[in-house]
C-alpha cells in the first residue's frame, strides 16, 4: 500500500513509526480492539472501545445537563 504522509496530522504520538501515515495507522488499529489517537483524544491513556463509548457518553450526558 502506498500511504502518503499528512501535512497536518492529529495525533500527539510523535513517537510511533505510523505518525503522519494515516491509512497505515488505521490499518493497524483496525485489527485491535483500539482507536488511534487521532479520532480519540481524550482517552486518558485508554484507548479501547470500550472507553471511547464511556468518553462519549459522558459528553452527551454533559451536553444534555447544560440543555436543561
């Protein structure tokens, strides 16, 4: 696959060999049960699924506390 690098790239990983190689890194998270860090910053070190639909939840929860 040829991946191109990104100009701008979100994730705060600056160490990991897939850093601004997008399709790369998704293809790799797309075998485990994690998100990269790009679509999933506030993660506070986990990253699993799991916890992103608690993070989400939370946020919706916060959202419909501020509606009221």
């Amino acid at each position: 696959m040829n991946c191109l690098k990104v100009k701008e790239c979100a994730c705060i990983k600056q160490s990991c060999k897939n850093h601004e190689l997008c399709c790369q890194c998704v293809e790799k998270y797309r075998k485990t049960d994690s998100l990269p860090y790009c679509l999933f910053l506030d993660n506070e070190g986990d990253k699993s699924v799991a916890n992103y639909y608690k993070k989400l939840k939370e946020r919706f929860e916060k959202e419909k506390m501020c509606e009221k």
